[in-house]
C-alpha cells in the first residue's frame, strides 16, 4: 500500500518526499540540540513532536513555524537519525564503524578485488553510506545484509592473512 501510494502518478517526478524528509530533519536538528551528546536514545526520534520543537524554540527565544516542522517513526537518514537519537558519540561511533569498513577494503583491495566476498563488502558499504543520505540503511533489511556482507569479508580477509 505504502509503495502503491508513493508511486501514484502525481507523485513520480515530484519533490514531495525530499520536502518532507527535510521537514523531518529540521525536528532531528532541534531534537540534538536539546541532548547533543548521547541524544534522546535508540528508536526514540518518533517520540519527539511539533509540540516540542515549538516550546524549545520558544524557550530560546526563537521563533517556531510549525509547518516546517512533521513527525515520522524515523529521521529518513543514517547519518541525522544517528546524531539526535545516539548524539554526537553515537555518530563517532557510526564513523569509527564506516572508516573501519572502508580501511578493511581498501588495504587489501589490490590482492582481493577478484574475491566476490570484497565485492559483496564494498558494494554493501556503498549503499550504506549513499544510501544512507536519504534513509537509515542500518535500521532495515538491506543493513543487515550489508553487514553480514561485512563480517563475512572480515572473516574471509582474516583467515586469508592468518594463512600467508
């Protein structure tokens, strides 16, 4: 229903979804700035509201126009989900985990380009991180895929290095 909705004619072509990602970015950005070190806490982003957007505001003396503001169950980016429900560690760590990653590639991508494990691993991070502009690509299926695309070259390049 969701996919028939989003495909409809009227909207194929339009920017209704950007505009509304936006929307839901702008709630992440104020949501941070009320907890900007660990941030409100795993899955919690549905919880914060128009309501409480406009009284932070207030409170700073800001002005509040709500219709810049809407909620969702998720912040529709790995990268903005991340920063206002696990803060700016939480976002350290999601660098650490992506640099991680990317080193395990990249140093041994003249030797093992060839293996259909790095390539499942480097296609993997490249749509977690791209991907991950626009969703949060950890939180669904093809994250968890990703992943074990992961641990599985992890795994591969470790046995592969124990054994020279």
């Amino acid at each position: 229903q969701l996919s028939d909705e989003k495909l409809s004619l009227e909207k194929i072509g339009t920017t209704l979804s950007m505009h509304i990602r936006v929307q839901h970015w702008r709630i992440a950005a104020e949501g941070w700035r009320q907890r900007p070190l660990l941030g409100w806490g795993p899955d919690a982003f549905h919880t914060l509201s128009v309501d409480d957007v406009c009284a932070w505001r207030t409170a700073r003396g800001e002005p509040c126009d709500r219709e810049r503001y809407t909620t969702a169950p998720h912040a529709h980016s790995l990268y903005v989900s991340t920063l206002v429900e696990r803060g700016v560690l939480g976002l350290l760590a999601l660098a650490v985990l992506l640099g991680t990653w990317a080193w395990t590639l990249l140093r041994s991508a003249a030797s093992a380009a060839q293996s259909p494990l790095w390539v499942a691993s480097a296609a993997s991070l490249a749509v977690v991180v791209v991907g991950g502009l626009f969703n949060t690509t950890l939180r669904v299926e093809h994250g968890s895929l990703a992943l074990l695309w992961f641990a599985l070259w992890v795994a591969a390049d470790r046995r592969a290095r124990t054994a020279r």
